[in-house]
C-alpha cells in the first residue's frame, strides 16, 4: 500500500480531498494532513509519503519549494499540486520534472484524482528495485548545468563527452548545432510578474524535455535568463539536420505561446560545430547580443562571421529630446504620436547600430525623464529590469510602447496634473540616505536612471540650484539644527554630514548659513 501525505491551508479542502475517493481500495493510505507548511516538514520526516498532494499557493513555503525540498530528501517521491488559478495552465508543463499531474481545486473530479494518483502508482511501481544515482530530477538538471559549463569553458572534449555519457546524455556524433531561447518581455509582461520569470524559464525548460524525449541527439540546459539546445548529430544525406533542428524550435516555440502565452525568441547556429567550438560562439552571442538588430528569430549561418560585428557607443543623452515629445503625447493623449516618436527612436539606434546595453540604459534614462514630468504616475520598476535583458530591439520598443500607453491610460483615469518640479521627496530621502557621503549629481543621476547631464540642466531648471548647491542647503539646515539641540564636537559632524574635515566643514557651513559654526552656536546660546 502506498502512502500519501495531504497539504492544504484550506481545511476544508483537507476533508473533501479524505472523502472523495476509496483510498484502501486504490491500493492508498493517508498517513498524513496539515495545513501547514512548516509543520509539513516535520511530518515529511516521520511519515516519508510516497505520493504528496500539495497546494501551490501556501503561507510561508509555498508548495513548489516544500517539493523541491522533498524530492531533494526522497528523490523519488511523486508529487501532485493544486491550485486554484484555473489560467495557470503553464504549470502542466512547469511542474512535468516536480510532478505527476497538476489539478485545479473547483474542477476537481473523484475521477480526475483517481487517474493521477494512478498515474504516479504506476511510476511508482516502474521504479520499484532501480537503484540509480541520478534519479532525483532536480539532481538531474544541476548535472546539466554542470555540463554545459564544460562545453561553455571549453573542457578537453574527450572528458566532456565522458561527463555527458556519465549523467545519461548521449552524444554519439562529433557535430552540433546550438539554439538559445529566451522570452519576449513585452508579451512576458502582459500576464506574468517579475517575481514569476524563473517559474516561466522553468516551464519553456520542461517543454523542450518533454519534446526532446522523441528528438533523438537533442539536449536542453536551464540557464539563468535563458534556455540553452545542443543538437549532437552526423552528417546524413537522408536527413536535413538543419531543417530537424528548426522543426523541434518551432514546436517548443509553438508550444510556449499555446500553454504560457508568450512569444519565445530564438537565436540558431546552423554553422556545423565540433564541441570545443561551441563555447566562443556561445559568450559571442549572449554578451553581444548579436540578434539584438535582426528581430525575434535570428539564424547564424557562418559562427565566425559574427566576430567582425561591430556596434557602436551610444552618445550621452542621445534620446533626451524626445523626452518632451513623448511626455506631450502622453498629455494628449495621442497614441499614434506615442508609436511615431518610437518608431523614430528604433530606427535611429538601427541606423546607428548602437551596443544594445547602451541603449537600453539610454531609455531607462528617457523613461526617468518622462516620469519627472508626472507627479502622480511611476513607471513600475519592473519594465527598467526587462529592458537590460531584452534581446531584440523591436521587444525594447515594445515594452516602452506598452508603459507609455499605460500612462496615457491612468492619466484618462486621474486627470491631468503635470508639474514642472521633479521628485524632490526621493532625492531628499536619498540624501538622508547618505548623508555621510559626498553626493555628487552623478550618483543621484544613476539613482534615478537618468542621464548625468540631462539630470544637472533639468534640476537647476526646476529649482534654479545646481544639485551640488542643493545637497550642501540640505545638509546645512541640519547642521543649524544639530548645533541647537546637541553639544556635538564639529568633527564627527562634518564626518557624520560627509565633509571631510573640520575646515571645509566651516567653511561650506559659513557661505550657506552667514556665519561660522561657532559664531552660529554663540550666537544661539546667547539668546536662551
């Protein structure tokens, strides 16, 4: 008989669940409930399941990490999850290496129940007497890992091949062709939260497991930011490797948009290549961003072709004229003047061919820019994030598109209130922050991804101060008042305000007060 462990935070679901089928005449025993996760883990460890059921959506450790935890324990535990985000249906493929099935609280079936726990019996029993060391599947991807670390680090190729042989990988053949997947942000964006990219990867990462399982020679690696393929072949006049490998990319691609609902995009060498080849083409592209000007799907038909790209700096503060016209668009309202400007600032980095991080630091300084314009509007940290990861500029314009058009449609919401002042809350908060630091305009411009010049011109336009004159009033003002109320000496107060001794200290305090410290604090006891 095979023992099942129940985690629910809804008690009553523990009951239904108890209830709703014949568990002994399944062959099944209960031998533990909670509606803890925490104290799930102690269970774990005295009753040692079988078969888990558990909630995703758990106080504390939520049910993805507690599997992650068992599995590591008892490698070969079966696990089912449920939830109740019936459009979550991105995790019946997310969870394939986790779980055995993935089933949704207010559809759930005495019959459905039955079925996946038949289904993780029967591996269960298909297991029963292999002693493997690799049959934890989260064991299984960290060997992965490890591989194409090898390959990456260009490792003799006779003990990498041995490696792969070692963990399960077959690689008969000595040529290969590579894909990088990597996900679109501005479809990313309009269903998931940041918070839920690793998930996503992990999804396309199973995916392409599970189609790998009928492609012979082709081997998946969950990156960071990315999913890595190998496609280990030999040169064959029955069969087109090249035309194999885009089949298997399509599908996974295909597969994406239908269960995640995002657009992959893919980058393809089709240029034959032995194993200690593959890891300079590989930092060639993902440091590069070698597709960064050619769209969503990129093919690299000759790997040693790309070493002669070349892209060009980006000029400082090279889109900080289209602040104002992007900012009046979004005044009016205008979508279409939105798009125009876009369209013009694409073609410009396109003419130009600009390093992508440049310009993806450059519209993080334009968003800043047009976000100082708006008093009651924020741009999501978020989008600043995706825009250093994208990989193609139509995605970068995209996901600008996409904040600016949320603005124009929060401002329809809450009116119009522009203002001429930029956030002076958060560079006074930052400035508390670091008041034992030499602040300098540069550090604040970086702090609020703005261009440095573009920052200086636009605060001493709406303050008429330089910033540097700024942060020594501020700090000033509580001098006078630390003065006032403590008898603090004047050294650890100019240490203690960023001043690196007591002299500049006075010095700065008199030109901005009228008078020295001491001829201020003399002047202050007198009149108590």
């Amino acid at each position: 008989m095979y023992r099942v462990m129940l985690i629910d935070d809804d008690v009553p679901m523990l009951k239904v669940l108890q209830q709703m089928i014949d568990w002994e005449a399944n062959n099944l025993q209960i031998v533990g409930t909670t509606y803890s996760s925490v104290k799930a883990m102690h269970m774990f460890e005295e009753v040692q399941p079988d078969i888990l059921i558990t909630d995703i959506g758990l106080p504390q450790k939520n049910g993805i990490e507690l599997a992650n935890i068992f599995t590591s324990i008892k490698p070969d535990i079966r696990v089912i999850f449920l939830t109740c985000h019936e459009d979550f249906h991105f995790a019946q493929q997310a969870l394939k290496l986790k779980a055995d099935d993935y089933l949704i609280k207010d559809q759930l079936t005495a019959e459905q129940l039955e079925q996946s726990l038949e289904k993780s019996v029967t591996i269960l029993k298909s297991r029963t007497g292999l002693i493997r060391w690799k049959t934890s599947d989260y064991n299984s991807q960290l060997f992965r890992q490890d591989l194409l670390k090898r390959v990456i680090d260009r490792a003799p190729s006779e003990m990498t091949m041995a490696y792969a042989s070692q963990i399960g990988v077959t690689w008969n053949y000595p040529w290969f062709l590579l894909g990088i997947v990597n996900v679109q942000f501005s479809s990313f964006d309009q269903r998931y939260k940041q918070s839920e990219y690793s998930l996503i990867m992990y999804a396309i990462y199973n995916i392409a497991l599970e189609l790998a399982e009928t492609c012979e020679g082709i081997t998946p690696f969950l990156e960071k930011d990315n999913i890595t393929i190998l496609y280990n072949f030999r040169l064959n006049l029955a069969q087109n490797e090249i035309l194999h490998f885009n089949n298997f990319l399509e599908q996974l691609c295909s597969q994406c948009i239908h269960f995640l609902k995002i657009q992959p995009t893919v980058v393809t060498v089709t240029d034959k290549m032995e194993l200690d080849s593959i890891g300079a083409v590989y930092q060639q592209i993902i440091q590069n961003k070698i597709e960064f000007y050619e769209g969503s799907d990129y093919t690299v038909t000759d790997a040693s072709r790309n070493a002669a790209l070349m892209f060009q700096p980006a000029p400082q503060g090279f889109l900080n004229s289209f602040i104002s016209q992007l900012g009046q668009a979004v005044i009016k309202q205008d979508l279409d003047s939105i798009r125009g400007i876009l369209l013009e600032i694409a073609d410009n980095a396109r003419e130009l061919m600009l390093v992508p991080e440049d310009f993806a630091r450059e519209l993080s300084f334009m968003l800043r820019g047009i976000e100082l314009m708006f008093s009651n509007l924020k741009f999501e940290e978020d989008v600043f994030h995706y825009l250093t990861l994208s990989r193609s500029l139509s995605d970068s314009i995209a996901l600008v598109e996409r904040k600016l058009i949320q603005m124009k449609e929060n401002r329809g919401i809450q009116g119009a209130n522009v203002t001429q002042e930029p956030k002076l809350q958060v560079i006074q908060q930052y400035i508390e922050q670091h008041l034992a630091d030499n602040i300098t305009s540069i550090d604040m411009a970086r702090h609020l991804y703005l261009n440095p010049s573009y920052f200086s011109r636009y605060f001493k336009r709406m303050t008429g101060a330089t910033f540097t004159d700024y942060v020594h009033q501020y700090k000033m003002k509580l001098a006078t008042k630390m003065l006032k109320m403590s008898n603090q000496n004047l050294e650890s107060m100019a240490i203690g305000l960023g001043y690196s001794d007591r002299t500049y200290f006075s010095k700065v305090f008199k030109k901005y007060v009228g008078l020295t410290p001491s001829e201020f604090k003399a002047k202050h006891s007198a009149r108590k």
